[in-house]
C-alpha cells in the first residue's frame, strides 16, 4: 500500500520520480494538492499514526483516486491490476477500466443513477470526462477532501467507511454558490491481490448527499429551476 512518506505529496505515491517520467497526464503534468491538502487537515476528525493500518489505507485511496482521475493510460496505473481491476456502484454491474472510460471516467462512473432522465439533477448520460470535471471542480475550487474514518478489515479485502467533502464556493450547473460545506459519507472495500494491487473496488453512498447541497443555491436560468422542481434529492442536503 502507499508509503506515508511520499516526494512531492504527503499522502499521495506513484507522482513523482523515475517511474512517472513517462506518464501520460491528463492535464501534461502532476496534479497539484497542496490546496486541498490543506483544506484536508483543516477539517479532518481523525489523525491517525505514522504506520497504522488507517493511515496505510487513507493514503492508498488518495493514490488510487489520484489515478483514476489524472492519468490517461492505464499502463501507468501502479495501484492496481489493470487487466483484473473491476469497479462497482452501489451493487450495479462491475466495470472494467476500458467500460468505466466509455462512461466518461472520473466523477461520472460514480454519478451512475437509474433515475428517469427528467429527474436527473446532474446526468452522466450526457457529460464527459470534461465537462463533469469542471462541473465539480468549478463548484469545489478548494477541492473535494477526502478522509477515511473507520478501517473494518485489512489485507487483502479492506472494508471502511470514508467520508468526503468541500465547499461549494463555485456555481454548480446554473445553481449559485452558497459558500456551504457539502458532505458524502459512504463505505467501500477494496480487495487486493498477492502484489498489492487493487483488483476489485466496491463503492456505497447516496449520491443525493452530494447533488443536494450542489443545487441548494439560487437558480439562475428557467431551465434549472424546473430542474430542481422536480429532483427528488434537493431535500437531501448532506
């Protein structure tokens, strides 16, 4: 799992170095998170200790969604199987990378809904890699912080509850900034093979807990406001 002493990002592995010389960058270069780190131990509830099987798994999930959300080849990938790695939402069908890519990568493989088209607040059938990434980053412009608060089980299946979370201090799909902390807290597990990669990931939240506090503000087209008549999770406000 990531080490906790890492060059260049604290928490962060496989950015920096001789192995990355070559990696295929999303945006031509290392992300930058010196602003959400520090939004991440402004309003972190947990400091766990140098070593501890919570601190392993806190930095081996920031690596891996580092990933997922920043490099563009999956030959790149260090935390997982590329071949083996499966992806799943809410007990929905498991993914492979090629399948969550087609989806639109990123933020949409975990905005995935049922929902009929008309009652979809935010709906990935119709964003992109793209335009989801500055959707949300556009709302969250310090970032969306991420901390682990509870590890149920080690290696090789790693079961625990995460809580994410930022403010929204930008407008989000015709909705005006509110300044808000909005929250998700949800469960997951990770299960890990003989090399330590990751080769299955199970994700459980309410995306409602997130979308609610993003449509909370003012609307400022006719469009969304009939929108957020309809959306079943404006009462959801994280």
């Amino acid at each position: 799992m990531a080490s906790s002493t890492v060059e260049g990002d604290k928490y962060r592995s496989y950015m920096y170095g001789e192995e990355e010389k070559n990696t295929k960058w999303r945006f031509g270069a290392p992300p930058k998170y010196d602003v959400v780190n520090k939004l991440f131990e402004e309003g972190r509830t947990k400091i766990w200790p140098p070593g501890s099987i919570e601190e392993k798994v806190q930095n081996l999930v920031k690596t891996w969604e580092m990933e997922m959300f920043n490099k563009t080849c999956f030959d790149d990938y260090k935390t997982v199987d590329q071949k083996k790695y499966r992806l799943s939402l809410n007990g929905r069908k498991a993914l492979t990378l090629e399948e969550k890519r087609q989806l639109g990568g990123g933020y949409n493989s975990f905005m995935q809904t049922s929902l009929p088209e008309k009652f979809r607040c935010y709906n990935p059938a119709v964003e992109t890699a793209d335009s989801s990434h500055t959707a949300f980053t556009t709302a969250f412009p310090r970032g969306f912080a991420l901390e682990i608060e509870h590890v149920y089980s080690g290696p090789p299946k790693i079961v625990f509850k995460f809580r994410h979370w930022g403010f929204m201090e930008g407008p989000f799909k015709g909705h005006a900034p509110t300044g808000e902390k909005v929250e998700l807290y949800g469960m997951a597990m990770f299960e890990l093979d003989d090399r330590m990669k990751i080769v299955k990931v199970e994700f459980f939240f309410d995306r409602g807990e997130l979308l609610g506090g993003l449509l909370k503000g003012a609307s400022s087209d006719n469009s969304a406001d009939v929108t957020s008549s309809i959306c079943p999770f404006l009462g959801n406000t994280g």
